[in-house]
C-alpha cells in the first residue's frame, strides 16, 4: 500500500456516504442504496466509479441537477419489456428499481428487457448486472455516458465510453462478471499519466489531429479516447461499433439522450443518461444444475488452459475485482489522503461525523 | 478487379449454390437459404463465410456429418423463450427456422430470445439479425465456433472468434448492421498472409509461447488468435470477456458444445454449435417514427464528426457491405480463379451446369 493511503473500513464508510446523501434530502433507503454502490466500486477496486465521486454527487444534488426525489414510473410495458422515466432521479435509485423489477417479470416469462430515460450516472455498471446472480438468471446492464470517444478514422469526442455488464451464476465457481468500458481505457487513466507526466499506450487516445498519441496531456485536453481495439488495423472499428450498439439500446431506444447530447456529470446540466438492462431466467432454457455445472466446466476450461511464457495464471471476468473485495472487507478500502480530504471537507460541511476518517489521517 | 478474378452473376451463382444443395439431397426451399447466406455473404465482401466455402458444405453432407433433413423442434418454450434444437441441420437452415420464429413472438411479447444447440456453422451472423429490420425489430444473433483465440495470458485456442451481429433499423439513412468477431483478425487472414509472405500485425495472434509474433506461419501453425483489444495493456481481456459471453449464450445456456469442444466445420466431426438469436420489436418502447428519426440523427451525427487528419470518411456498421452488394449485384461478384475452379469441379461432380462460371475463365 502506497504511504499516502490510508485504509478505511467499509462499512464505516458506507454509513458515512449514506449519512451524507440523506443530509442532502435523499430518502434513506435511497441514500443507503447510492452509498452501497460507491462502496462496492471502491471494494471492487474500481476506485474511479466509487466515492472518490462522492463530491461531484453533493454539487450536483446542491444544485438540483439530480431529483432526490424522483418519480420513477413505466411508461410503456409489456410481458416482457418495460420503457422506464427516471424522472432525473440518481441513477442508482433509477438502475435498481428497473433491474429488480426486470428480474421479477423475468421470473414469470423467462426475460425482461428494460430501457430507461431521463437518468444519471449510475457507477459501475456491474452493480445492476450481478443483482441477477442470487435469483440464478443472468443480468446484463448497459448505459451510454458524456462523449470522450472518437469514432474510427475521427477525431472528436463523439460517443461515450458505454460500458457493457453480464454476470452469469456458476456453480462452485464465483460468477461470471464482466464489467468493461467499450473504449480502451476510461479517460481517469489518462488523467492519471498525465499526473505522473508518464507516456500513454499509444493505441489509447488520438490527439487534436486524430493521430494516435502517447503524450496524456494532449490526449486529456484536446484529444479523444480510442474505442476497444485502437486503430483499424487492430479492430477499433469494433469497439467503435459496440459503442454504438450501447448508445442505440440505452439512448435511442428509451428516449434519452445519445452520443453528443449526453450530458457530462463533470458540467453544469442534466445528463438525461439512458440505461439498458435485461434479466434472463437461466430455467426458461435449461435445468439449473446442468448448466451451473457446465459454466464450471467453462470457467476451469479457461483457467486451465497453458500459459503464456511468464505468465502463471488466467483470469475469469471478475475474479480479481471478487478477490480484492474479500481483501478489502478485511483490511479496510485504502483511500488516498487527497481523497480522504475531500471527504472530510463534505463531512464537515453538511454536519456528518468524520472521525473515522481524521483519527486515521497521516500527521 | 485483380486479373485472376472472374465476375459472376450473384443469380447465377446462387441457383448453381442452391442446385448442388438439392443434388445433395437437401430439400429445394433449404437449398435456396443455404445458398442465398452463402451469395449473401460474397455480395457484402466476406468471401471467408461465402461460396469459397462450398466444398466443405458438400464434404460434410457427403459424409452425413450434417443432417439434411433435420427436425428441427422447440425444447422449451415460454412466451418471449425458445430453446431449439436444430437436429444437426445446417446451421442456416437452423438459424433462419428460429430467428423468424423469434420475430414471430416478439411480435406479440416486445422480444424474443432463443439459445439453439445442435447446429452447424451458419455462415455470416448479420444474415440473421437483418431479417429483423423488415419487421421494424431490432436482430440480434450471436454462435460461438471452434476454439481458435488464446485467452488473456494464455497461449492456447481456448474459444472461439464467436461473432457477435446486431441489426437495427433507421429512417432515411440505411440500417446499421454491426457484424463482427471478438477476435482481431478471422484466422483466414493469417492465413492469407501466410500465403503471401506478408508479416502480420504484432496484436493480432501469439505464437506457441504466447508472444505476439508477427510470423504468421508461426500463428497459423501453432499459435492462436488473441482477442478483440490484443494484449491486455490494450484491452484484450474484454474482447476474451465478449467472447466468453457469446459462448455463455450460444453453448452453456442452450447445451450445445462451448470452448475447446465446439467442432470445426473443417475437422471431420459434428459440430454441435450453439447459437443465439433476439429481435425486439421497437415498438414495444417508442413510437417508430420517432426512434427511426433518432437512429438517422445518431448515424449523422457519428457521420459528421470532424475527420482525423489523412481520413475523408467515417463509416457507419454495415454501410461498406450495403455499398458493395450494390456495386456487386450490378457488376459482378468477384471470383477468384482458384475458387471458381473449386465450384467447377463440385459442378461436374453433381452434374449440375458450371458453364456460366466457364464461359468466363480467363484462357
């Protein structure tokens, strides 16, 4: 652990960011709803997803960008569908109300499908997808976001980085989780070389000029993510096209914004955000047992399989995210001081206790 | 047009295709299907999944290793739920057998979704998907296939390049078509490249250690593919994720064949491939005037994003296919010599008339 880190407990933590988001008028199971999803991203390991946003949240609610109140209601429904309105209500509230109701009608007629509207930025994306674990179906969420990708043989930021997540059950194994940006890197990790004045992988970013760049200050300021795949000689225009598949089934479909008009949680205006989320009853189609014996026999199949030279183990999606939230409920979340600051400094604002953070602060 | 090519009448050439079909004793309606993926695919320039592949069509159901009689039946069904079994049947004929049923109930729940096992190769995945456009439904097909990509860290064909086609329907600008393998480059163009003594990219395939190796000797004779993204600094765990889900729907949900099971259409074995099929009729979430008039503002709006520099064009998914099956439906479909010579002689074996493809054999 880096010396300017300090380890925070999770749970600690999450009664803090909940505290903080129902001093802000949220309603407390809602608050506890939000914070529970920051705090999983951070026990996940996916830092920049988790409370590290948890001021970019208070400006945002201050300044009734999001409704914290919200009314969330179907506007269309079917069977097996639902068109969802968010009413611009925090899209962890929005994505749990859709996803759960998705996996109960899926219950009923083996799959629900659900487009939403008029949301916000909803953090990890695995949050909604792995809610379909414990009812033994598979979860899939979707959800467009600001543009910051540029499409092959383009320049400008025209498309976001549109996450895609689907969590299967297995049987002894851990699930099945995967949980990926369509672009190659989230723009947070060129603003971290940036910081660290280290060059970036030349096939993640185009500069002003559309060429690749390895310089991340060009990248950052005036330049543009690169889709998964990079280049067109190595397949960015895949990546570009499941961008597009993301923005299409989240944005177009439900009535929310889409590519340009997505509006960025870093501005001053309403996101109108589109999600996508679907439930699968794995029993509509096979008995339980055999096919959580068959994704086992997958999963082993992979891990099993020889290594590169150098390497010593093959990853399933979400194994390491599974391993170092077990690490993490253990040893507390390492929160670095920088961030550990600006939670004290919304503590001390809004009136929530912060000694768990102070007394643990490097002199 | 290279001077070993020929131009051939996509009619032609697709009653010849169906009339061998027929010799082989395949059902006159089937034959034409089969015939028409396979024309399909030449008329949109993936050579790889058209008539090329005929030889290996008829190997197969010359050796009984296809069924061309298959009864194809629903194992499970619910309202907005298939599971099929294709019997054996040529995959085509599996595939369009379920992705209209799909339609067909879609029409009534919003979305269907349907897992097959016990199929064949299908050909090019975007044959399915389209057929939703028609019915102003949003297509979805995805198979997995035989094991050809190592997985992150690995040096071994562990799973398949499984495509993953999505087909959506917009206004007055044409469909967006996405058809794609989650693995860099399709194994034929290593292949390719091997023939021709041209080095290949350093991200598309790993040699026996599981290096990346610009050989392609070397990655066609005893190295594998890597994913969608290439080596993980670049993303290529997610393209091994993408792949991994396909086979998760396509092989585990339905019980067909997954990972280094699936059997190869080149190998003399059944197959056993699963697939995936899902249409979603967008009226089920908006009124179809209005999401068409959004899929054409997407589409202008990717198109109208300021070129990198050196580039005059961004394309839309689809839109190089839909542009040349124009082109090739009036001029021709080009045939390489050599391919022409292998029809021919399947011609002469079956007795069935090779003299368009003859006639214009350069001497």
């Amino acid at each position: 652990m880096s010396t300017d880190q300090i380890r925070v407990n999770a749970e600690e933590l999450r009664a803090f960011v909940a505290t903080v988001f129902e001093k802000l008028g949220v309603p407390s199971k809602d608050a506890f709803t939000t914070a529970d999803s920051l705090i999983k991203a951070d026990l996940r390991g996916i830092e920049s997803h988790g409370t590290s946003r948890l001021p970019r949240y208070v400006y945002r609610v201050e300044n009734k960008l999001i409704n914290t109140s919200p009314r969330i209601k179907i506007v269309r429904e079917s069977p097996s569908t639902m068109l969802v309105d968010g009413d611009n209500g925090l899209g962890q509230i929005v994505g749990v109300w859709t996803m759960d109701r998705c996996i109960e009608k899926a219950r009923s007629t083996g799959i629900c499908m659900a487009t939403v509207k008029n949301s916000n930025h909803f953090g990890i994306a695995a949050y909604y997808s792995m809610r379909a674990l414990k009812h033994n179906m598979i979860g899939i969420s979707l959800t467009n976001s600001q543009p910051l990708v540029a499409p092959t043989f383009g320049k400008q930021r025209t498309i976001g980085t549109n996450p895609i997540s689907v969590s299967v059950p297995a049987g002894r194994e851990k699930p099945f989780v995967l949980d990926m940006a369509t672009s190659i890197v989230p723009l947070g990790t060129i603003s971290v070389h940036a910081k660290l004045k280290q060059p970036i992988n030349e096939n993640w970013a185009v500069n002003k000029d559309g060429a690749p760049t390895t310089n991340p200050e060009e990248a950052e300021k005036e330049g543009a993510l690169m889709p998964l795949g990079g280049p067109r000689i190595t397949g960015g225009h895949k990546g570009y096209g499941l961008s597009t598949v993301v923005d299409i089934v989240s944005g177009v479909l439900s009535g929310a914004s889409f590519a340009v008009t997505v509006g960025s949680p870093f501005e001053h205006t309403i996101s109108n955000i589109g999600h996508f989320f679907a439930a699968i009853d794995i029993q509509a189609f096979r008995p339980l047992d055999e096919f959580k014996s068959d994704m086992d026999e997958l999963i082993r199949t992979l891990k099993n399989s020889p290594k590169a030279a150098g390497q010593n183990r093959i990853y399933i999606h979400g194994e390491i995210e599974f391993e170092m939230e077990k690490n993490r409920i253990e040893h507390g979340i390492p929160v670095h001081e920088a961030f550990a600051k600006d939670l004290i400094d919304v503590g001390k604002k809004l009136g929530v206790d912060t000694r768990f953070l102070e007394k643990k602060e490097k002199k």
